[in-house]
C-alpha cells in the first residue's frame, strides 16, 4: 500500500493532503517505507520544509504482500506522475534505496538525489544489522531489538517498550527479503542526476567507511557530508545543520544547471551568427 501523505508548505510548516489526480506543484518529495519510525524524519523534514515545498510520500507493505522493493519502486513512479516537472527526492535507510532505484530508472524526473544512511550497497540497512545480531546473539526479537535502540537511536521520542514496538513492525513491513537465513542484495552503483550521500560518524549500520566506498561512484559536483554524531537516525538530532547543507547543495545545482544554459545558447547564438 503506498500512500501520497501530505504536502509541506514553506515558512509556516503547514500541512495539506495531496489531491488525487491533480498535478501537484512541489520542490522536494521524501521517500519513506517505515511509516512506524516516520517520527524520526520529521525534524528534518520540517526544517526543509521552511524553505521549500516538500512533499512526503510512504509505502507501507500489507501483512499479505511480497517483498518486492521492486514494487515500492513501481509505486512511487505513479505518484511522480502527479507531479509537476523534475523534483529534488530524499531518503533514509530503505527509502533511501527505494528512492536511489528510482532514480537510476528515471533521472529525467529527478532535480538530485539526497540520502541519508544509505550504504554503497543499498541492502545493508538496520533489518540486515538485525538479522546478523540475532544470528550472533542467542536472544528474543525483543531483547535483541532493544539492545539495538541504544545504538540505533541517540535521541529517542518513544518510550523503550514503544521504540521496539515499532521497530518490530517496521522489521515486518520492510520490502526486503532479508532472514536470518539469508540477506538480500541490491544493485550497487551511482546515478546520472547529482547526489549527495550523509553519514555520521557514530552510525552502527552505515560506518563511514562503508559510506567511503560511495566515492568511487561521485561525480563533479556530488557531495559526502559526514555528521559528527546521532547515529544511525542521525537525521533526527542534526535536523537544522543537515537542511542548511542540503538546500546549499540545491542551490549550487541549480546555479549549475543556469551557467551551463546560458553557455549553451551563447555558443548556439555564435553558431547562428556565422
């Protein structure tokens, strides 16, 4: 089940649903499938969204359905058919991956690409941690679910009970075929439309070493910006510091994207001439 949430409008925050079968006018659209750990995006988010348009898409997978990311991706490129020309997409984790996917298949409907605790290899995400965790450690889904909050999460909105709770469920719900017996993996790579990959330092998951390996695949223009701390929701406690380099980041593409029109139809103006 996807779910084209809402639209978060610039200066005062505010919140309105998207308008099925409209053409939506928006700057920058978050990718998310953990709709239950949703609230650790939402600093970021609202940060972003005092400074542009962003809208919020989130697939959730029934109890019923294969895991097909396949189908996350499949998804998404419906909803960006309601919108209106090239977007900047941004992603943490697994949606990250998802949005990362789809922007391989269709840079055309892409401004740049954001991630946040996106390993080189988009599989390794905390579902794969887990599932080696619980292979190391001979202990409950609960107990191992909250030995890892602690590290997972450096500032924590939920009470303990809750936070595994919804990290349960989020390790039901992910589009992933990752086990105990056995962890998936997806196309490792870059992507045509500019990028920019966020680590911290600290994060258990994504170590930034394996966000070093994403280097081989920058291009001029791309970035790697590395927290100092926050883990792997990192995004959640630097939400502010994270905005400011991200719409820097927009700016100095768009600046790009303006000299090198204006190189174009000068050398075309000179072609013209003689």
């Amino acid at each position: 089940m996807h779910r084209p949430l809402t639209l978060l409008h610039p200066q005062n925050n505010s919140i309105a649903p998207s308008v099925s079968g409209s053409t939506q006018q928006v700057d920058a659209l978050w990718v998310t499938v953990s709709p239950t750990l949703g609230i650790f995006d939402q600093p970021l988010q609202y940060s972003l969204a005092n400074q542009v348009t962003l809208a919020k898409w989130q697939y959730a997978q029934e109890a019923d359905e294969s895991c097909e990311i396949a189908k996350a991706v499949s998804l998404l490129q419906d909803y960006m058919k309601t919108l209106a020309g090239p977007i900047h997409l941004l992603g943490h984790g697994l949606g990250g991956a998802v949005a990362l996917l789809y922007a391989r298949l269709h840079p055309e409907a892409v401004k740049s690409l954001t991630l946040f605790a996106v390993a080189e290899q988009p599989a390794v995400t905390w579902h794969a941690h887990y599932y080696v965790q619980r292979h190391l450690v001979p202990c409950s889904q609960i107990r191992v679910l909250a030995q890892m909050a602690g590290s997972l999460f450096h500032q924590q909105p939920y009470a303990p009970a809750k936070l595994v709770e919804a990290m349960r469920q989020d390790l039901e719900k992910a589009p992933l075929l990752h086990s105990a017996c056995h962890l998936e993996s997806l196309p490792q790579g870059g992507v045509e439309v500019p990028l920019m990959v966020c680590g911290a330092k600290d994060d258990a998951v994504v170590h930034p070493a394996a966000l070093a390996d994403w280097s081989r695949w920058l291009k001029p223009g791309d970035r790697q910006y590395l927290c100092s701390n926050g883990g792997h929701f990192f995004h959640h406690s630097q939400s502010d510091q994270l905005a400011q380099e991200i719409v820097g980041f927009w700016e100095r593409q768009s600046t790009q994207a303006w000299v090198g029109l204006a190189q174009e139809q000068k050398a075309e103006s000179s072609l013209n001439s003689n």
